[in-house]
C-alpha cells in the first residue's frame, strides 16, 4: 500500500517536472529568437521583444504602397478610384468584352481586301494604308502585316457558314424540312428590329493631349443600319450626342459620369465614342485706368488727386462661342457583337469594361475609357432562341443615370509624440557633448505645399525628442488627383553660421488607402492608434529612428462637434478632453545661476533608457530558477 502512495507521488512530480521543463524550454526558445531578432535588427525597443514573446501589440498602418487592383473589394481605394466600388459591383473587364466574348460569337466576320493590292509599309504616304484602324485590324484580320508590306483593307463581311454531312441523312424530304426550318429561324433571328442602347460613360485615364491643359469632353454616335424608305444615297443613319458645351477643365483623368441613350434598327448598328479636347482661347489684355484717391487730413494731398493704375483684364473668348475641339482618340463598339453573342447575353447586369482610345494615324493608344453599354428590345416579341438573361425586356431596362460620385469634405489629423534614436547628427559631428535639434515635417501627396511642420524640440542629447503637436488638412474625396500617402520626415536644425540647410535623418512613407476609403464608404471617423513607425535613410541603414504617432480623418460634419486645437493649441484645457494633448517634457537650457533643470532632465532621460535595456536584459531571468530546480 505504501508502494502505491510512493509511485502515485512519484507520477504526479515527475509529469510536473515534465511540464516546468516543456515550460521553460518554449521561453528559452521565444526569449532567444527575441534577443536574435533585436541584435540583427540593431534596435532595442521595448514593443519589438513584446510582439516577438507574442504581447498583442497596436497594428500598424500599411507601408506597402500597394495599389489597389480593380474589382477587390475587400480594401478600397474609392480615394482615388471613383469607379472601383462600382466595378465590384456589377463586374470589371480590364479589356474590350469583344476580346473575352470572341468565341461566342454566331456568325463571323472576314476582312473585305482591294484585290492583292498591296502597300509598302515603310513608304505608305496614301490614307489608304490607315484607312482600317490597326488596333481593329489585328483583331478581324483587316490588315495583314507581313515583313514589308501590308493589304489595304476597304471592309468587313458577317456571315455564317456551316459543313452539312450529306451523307446517311435518311429521308431526305425530312433533312430538308429541318434544314428550311433553320434557316427561318436564322433569319428571325438577324431579322430587322428596333432596339434600345444605352451607353455610361464614367471616366477616362492617362488621356494622350497635345496643349498644356486638357479640357476634354465627349462626341458620342450611334450609327444604324439604313431602314426601308430611306433613299439610296442614305447609306447611314447615325444619331450625335456632345457635351463641348460643358467640358471638364484642366484634367487629363475626366469622372465624366454621363448616359446616352437612342433607339437603333439592328443589325447594323455601332457606338463609337470620341474624346475630345476642348481649347477656349483667352488673353490677358494690360489695362491703364484713372483711379481716384481720397485726401487725408496730414500731408500734401489733404483734397485728393486722380492717379493712373495698370493691371490685366482677362478675356475669355469662349463665352463668345470662340472655341474649337481635337479629337485625342475614339472607340468603336459593335452592337452586332453584343446583341447576337450568347455570352454576352446570358449576363444578368452590364460590367465596367476599359476600352482603349485611338487614333487612325497612329498606332499609340492614346488614353483608356471606362464604359458600360446596356441593350434591350423594344415593346416587341422576343427572339425563340435567346431565352433569358439581361436586357431581354423594355420592362427590366428601367430609367437611371449614372450619378457622379459625390466629393465629400473631411479633415485629417496627424498626432506627433515623440521619435527615438535619431543618432545620425552624433555621428556626423563626433562630438559627445553636442544637443541636436529636431524637428518632423510632414506631407500629403506630392504637393509640397501641403507640407506641415512641427516646432523644433532643442538641446536634444540622446537622439530622443517630445513633440505631441497635432497637425491637419482638408481633403476632398474621391479624388483622381489626391496621392494617399502620407510622408513624414525628421529633421535636424542646424545652429552653426557656417552651415546652411537642415540635416535629414530618416523618412518614411504611409499608404492611406484604406483610411481614406473606408471613410468614404462609411462618411464616419476613422482612426489609426498611436503607435510607433520606423524610418530610414537612404545612404546610412545602420540609423534607423522611429516615431510615435496617431492618424485620424474625420468628416466635416464631425468637425465641430467636439473643439480640437493644432500646433500651440493642442495643448488649451478648453478643447473636448479627448483632445488635450499634454506639454513635451523637453530639456532645459543649461544656467549656470540653476543647472538643475537641464542636469535632471538628462538624468531622466538616461534612467528610462536604462529602464528599458534592463528589461530586456533581465527577460530570462525568471527562467534561472526554474533551471536550478530542474538541475
């Protein structure tokens, strides 16, 4: 009996010693791989051991810069990409859906050829030899490219053609009714029949100009098929839509967000849709004007006097209806192509496709198009063998335009704590008993002058310095022209006389898609916590310093809602509490009537890093008594 106490005790140590040795052998592991990773990494930062020892730990934003590809709807970048919530929505084609489609098709299409005519490519000075646009050519085979010259190609032929096995066909009273049968209802198919096209044209991207500011605007036709009792010279009908009257101004990325719709005879009909750039002349034309100025009641002129004044007044001749456009490219779509494609018509909703712009002059694209092109039949009875899908009634096609997303108003604000580590003016210098003096800038896309700058912390031993400033810019979004990045800087002040400039220390670069849209989507405040941000230089990777700061955008809405100060301000006792931001403790200048303040403040200084070495230095230590015991 006492045997079994003694084993049952003995089991119950022994699986405990087993566990405190599984126990202490993981924390050796994770204390070990911390310590490796903070050595090779250079820096000893307290949040790096903890997130290494798996202490959850606040996420930091994405410094990817990754762009976002379209239909991911997952994170979006609507910032700067106005159409991408709608692609993810009814679907995206990043090229024309007659390329994804081509198989589909029910007839076919051949190049009509001038003979064997053919023109030197290297030579070619006729029209003739553009006649038929490369970009359609290389698809339906209009041109024929070969080593030296090419054939002109004057058109193209739909047809269908099919091979009929004649051979044990049976009854041949019965193949051929079959055969009649479908050959009526081929014909019932392409039968003449009026139709409804609608056409959302939502942008265009990297238009090709030739004048330093781009004012594009759109040409749109819809061409049909000539109908019975037009006369012979009417080869074509077409109807025009064109917004010169209202053109976008100044950008080379137009959200046009305009509907076009017309009723067309099929077959036979096409889109094409032109972009133009729109040039309105005006001239600063120098001005020299009497202007009257009052007396005064000390001095010479006590009753007044008349004295000339110049200036410039502008003319815009483009009120006066003087103005005139260039065509920068164009785009053709074939109705046939859609209407006549089972796979186009098995869609339930029309998507986002991109199309390309051209030119017939030049084989260049010139500029890409975002277009969605719906079909229906009119008030008439559906074709036997197209069932289903979308556009097949008037009834499903109802009225609605494409809106222009709305450009919302928020402010983001940028909290700078404080930055560590910045030892690059040290080593410049060499000299131990320098005091650096720092300072952050900060900027929101590529234009420099929406740059902000914090004040300057001074007399800074120990590459550390305090800031808690705050901030702020006013933003529009979506916008094609906003950058979602964000830029901060570190910066030291040089004193000496003799030396110009301010001294970089690091930078570093924050991605705010996903900030920025979110907020868009949401129209709500978004926040990123304080946290910590590493920077780097681009000729010194042994200084790394970091950056404590906090990101939030916030609707204008919002704005007043709650009182928040920036720069000196921040720190006023009469803004909402949670924006109270506390006075840097900074080091202060020596005296030699009362050292004291500098003298502590270095002290502390040196305390909390100490502090923080310690604790990473006395991290395995709560693992040695558990390996005595183990001994």
């Amino acid at each position: 009996r006492k045997w079994n106490i003694g084993s049952f005790f003995f089991g119950l140590v022994t699986r405990w010693v087993l566990r405190m040795v599984s126990s202490a052998r993981d924390a050796l592991t994770s204390a070990r791989s911390a310590f490796c990773a903070a050595w090779n990494h250079g820096v000893w930062s307290i949040p790096d051991v903890a997130w290494l020892l798996g202490v959850r730990e606040l996420r930091e934003p994405d410094q990817s810069g990754d762009e976002i590809k379209g239909g991911n709807v997952e994170r979006l970048n609507v910032a700067n990409d106005a159409t991408l919530a709608l692609r993810g929505k009814r679907g995206y084609s990043d090229v024309e859906l007659e390329v994804d489609f081509a198989h589909g098709m029910v007839y076919q299409e051949f190049g009509l050829f001038r003979g064997e005519e053919t023109v030197d490519v290297n030579n070619a000075k006729s029209s003739e030899a553009v006649e038929v646009h490369p970009n359609l050519t290389a698809r339906h085979g209009g041109l024929q490219w070969g080593s030296e010259a090419m054939r002109v190609a004057v058109g193209q032929l739909k047809m269908r053609f099919d091979l009929v096995n004649l051979q044990n066909t049976g009854d041949s009273l019965t193949w051929e009714k079959s055969r009649l049968a479908a050959l009526r209802a081929y014909k019932n198919v392409f039968s003449a029949r009026d139709m409804i096209v609608r056409i959302h044209v939502l942008r265009a991207l990297d238009l090709v100009h030739s004048g330093s500011v781009c004012n594009p605007c759109l040409a749109v036709k819809i061409l049909e098929a000539p109908r019975a009792g037009d006369s012979k010279r009417s080869l074509q009908r077409f109807t025009r839509f064109t917004t010169r009257a209202t053109p976008l101004l100044d950008t080379a990325a137009p959200l046009f967000f305009e509907t076009f719709e017309s009723r067309v005879r099929m077959p036979g009909a096409l889109v094409r849709i032109e972009v133009k750039e729109r040039t309105l002349p005006s001239l600063l034309v120098p001005t020299i004007f009497p202007w009257y100025v009052g007396g005064n009641t000390t001095g010479e002129n006590k009753n007044g006097a008349f004295e000339l004044r110049t200036g410039e007044l502008l003319v815009d001749f483009s009120k006066a209806g003087i103005s005139w456009s260039n065509l920068i490219g164009y785009t053709t779509i074939d109705l046939d192509q859609r209407w006549y494609n089972p796979l186009w018509r098995s869609l339930e909703v029309a998507p986002v496709e991109m199309r390309s712009l051209w030119l017939d002059d030049t084989p260049n694209e010139r500029g890409k198009l975002e277009v969605i092109l719906e079909l229906a039949e009119d008030p008439c009875p559906r074709s036997a063998h197209f069932r289903g899908g979308f556009g097949r009634e008037s009834a499903r096609f109802e009225q609605r335009l494409m809106a222009r997303p709305q450009r919302l108003r928020f402010q983001l604000r940028v909290v700078v704590f404080r930055a560590w580590h910045a030892y690059l003016p040290y080593k410049m210098k060499d000299d131990p008993t320098m005091l650096a003096n720092f300072f952050v800038a900060l900027q929101i896309g590529n234009n420099s002058a929406d740059q902000r700058r914090t004040d300057v912390c001074p007399r800074c031993a120990s590459g550390s310095s305090a800031f808690n400033w705050r901030v702020a810019w006013w933003l529009e979004l979506p916008s094609s022209k906003l950058k979602s990045r964000l830029k901060l800087q570190l910066f030291h002040v040089e004193t000496n006389a003799l030396l110009s400039g301010d001294l970089f220390c690091g930078a570093v670069d924050l991605t705010l898609a996903d900030l920025f849209g979110r907020a868009v989507l949401t129209n709500s405040p978004q926040l990123y916590p304080r946290q910590r941000l590493t920077l780097s230089h681009p000729n010194d990777v042994t200084v790394r310093p970091e950056l404590e700061i906090a990101i939030e955008i916030v609707p204008e809405r919002e704005v007043g809602r709650k009182l928040c100060g920036f720069g000196e301000r921040g720190y006023d006792l009469t803004q909402h509490e949670d924006y109270i931001l506390p006075r840097p403790k900074r080091a202060a200048a020596f005296s030699l009537r009362n050292p004291m303040p500098s003298i502590s403040h270095q002290v502390s200084e040196s305390a909390a890093d100490s502090n923080a070495k310690l604790a990473i230095y006395l991290l395995p230590f709560p693992i040695v008594p558990l390996l005595l015991q183990l001994v």
